[in-house]
C-alpha cells in the first residue's frame, strides 16, 4: 500500500520551461498563470555550495556564461543573463536560487520537485546540500518538496542528510537493480521515461509500493496512456495544451 500522495497529477517541467526561460522564476511565473502548482526543477551546486537551478553542467545553452557552472561562485553566476537565450522579451532574467524557488512556492501555495542534477563528480556531495537546504526552507510546511535524481548516490546523500523529505528514482532505462536500488534508498516515487510505463512496470513499482511518475509527456495520447495506466504524475513541458484544472 501506497503511503498518501500529496501532490497534484500534473508538473510543469523546468517551471513552464519551454514556453519561458527554463529553470527561472520567469518560468515558474508562467506555470503559475496556466493554473498549475507543482514545478519540477533541476538542482545544483555553485563553487561557493549555494544550491541554484540549471539543466546543464555547463552554461553555454542557457545563459550568457561560459564553462562549467558548478565552478563558479554564486556572486559570478547571479551576474549571467539566463533569459536572453530564450527570447527577448526575457533578456536579463537571471539564474534562481533554489531559496528563491521555494520563497515563490510557498507563497503560491504550490509544490515543488527539486531534481538534484549534480556537476559530474558532485554526486553525493550535491545530494546532501540540496537535501539540508530543502529541509531548512521547507521547515513547518505541510508539504515539503519531492527530491528526484538519475544518480543513486545523489539520493543517498539526500536519504543521510534528510532522510523525512520524499525522495523518487529517475529512470531513462529500467537498468538492473531499479527496483531494488529504489527500496535500499526509502523512495516513494519512481519517475520514468514515459515510455518505459507498461502494464507491467505499473504493476511492479505499485506492488512495492511506489507512486508512479513520467517524464516528459507533451502529446495528448501519452497522457491518456498514463491516466488509463493508472500512474500518479505526468511532467510536461505543454502548460499551454494540459490543463491541470
Ligand atoms: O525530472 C524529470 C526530467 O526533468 C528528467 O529529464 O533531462 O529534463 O532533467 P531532464
Ligand atoms: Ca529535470
């Protein structure tokens, strides 16, 4: 049996990261308006340990920097344009704190999915800090954020550092051991590719226990798919096509 499950099904993926610069405030913004309230995020570490949201280790793709991003103290990288890649009309937005992230959260009464997406190299190290300081912002809050990552190590960091937040497994592939890996690290959730949930899978992590998440669902028949599957939570990046409502 399932522990309760206090997240809404749909997650607009990198804040509403398609449609507005991923990972930023601008993004979550934007989410927000198409009614929905839970974001999934991607986490990491700057040089100096403060804990911001980027996809990428390097920041070529989305910002106006160069190199690794985890090599740089939070004071260089506050300084880099993380909008004007997108569009203009978000020249300037800047990269977020993960601090920054769950002040918007909490004050929209909306949910969080913390990705810990560590510089190669950083994987424990990364699951930790992230794990401490989503404790230490989320303290008192009926819900707190649900940790994810691809690297079990991240999540072992996250399980020693705060072993009451909710953690879930990532899978692209459903690699030896995912299952087993999953109840070593006390997860609730597993996320997967979309396109590993079949019959089967659904019933294998539900029998152990766990809520059933996907990645990233953007057309209308995967998400029907999902639904009549009997799955939990659906990751998009169309906030503009599903309706959460
Ligand atoms: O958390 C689900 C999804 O975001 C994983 O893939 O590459 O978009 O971080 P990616
Ligand atoms: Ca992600």
């Amino acid at each position: 049996m399932s522990a309760a499950w206090p997240y809404p099904r749909w997650v607009a993926h990198r804040g509403a990261g398609k449609l507005a610069p991923e990972n930023t405030l601008a993004a979550f913004r934007l989410g927000a308006r198409h009614g929905y309230r839970m974001f999934e995020c991607d986490a990491k570490l700057s040089a100096d340990g403060v804990v911001f949201l980027m996809h990428d280790a390097t920041l070529e793709r989305t910002t106006s920097g160069r190199g690794t991003g985890g090599e740089l103290p939070w004071g260089t990288l506050a300084q880099l344009d993380a909008g004007g890649w997108h569009s203009r009309a978000y020249a300037g937005e800047p990269l977020c704190t993960l601090e920054n992230a769950a002040r918007f959260c909490l004050a929209n009464g909306c949910h969080l999915n913390i990705e810990i997406k560590p510089t190669p190299g950083l994987e424990q190290l990364t699951g930790e800090v992230v794990a401490r300081e989503a404790a230490r912002l989320w303290a008192g809050s009926e819900v707190p954020p649900l940790l994810t990552s691809f690297r079990p190590e991240s999540l072992a960091g996250a399980q020693a550092t705060a072993e009451h937040l909710p953690r879930g497994l990532l899978l692209d592939t459903l690699w030896k051991g995912w299952l087993e890996t999953a109840l070593t690290l006390g997860c609730t959730a597993i996320v997967c590719n979309h396109e590993l949930w079949e019959p089967s899978t659904v019933t294998q992590a539900q029998s152990a226990g766990f809520r059933t998440l996907s990645y990233t669902v953007n057309d209308e028949w995967a998400a029907q798919r999902l639904i009549d599957l009997g799955t939990d939570g659906i990751i998009t990046d169309r906030v503009d096509l599903f309706s959460p409502a």
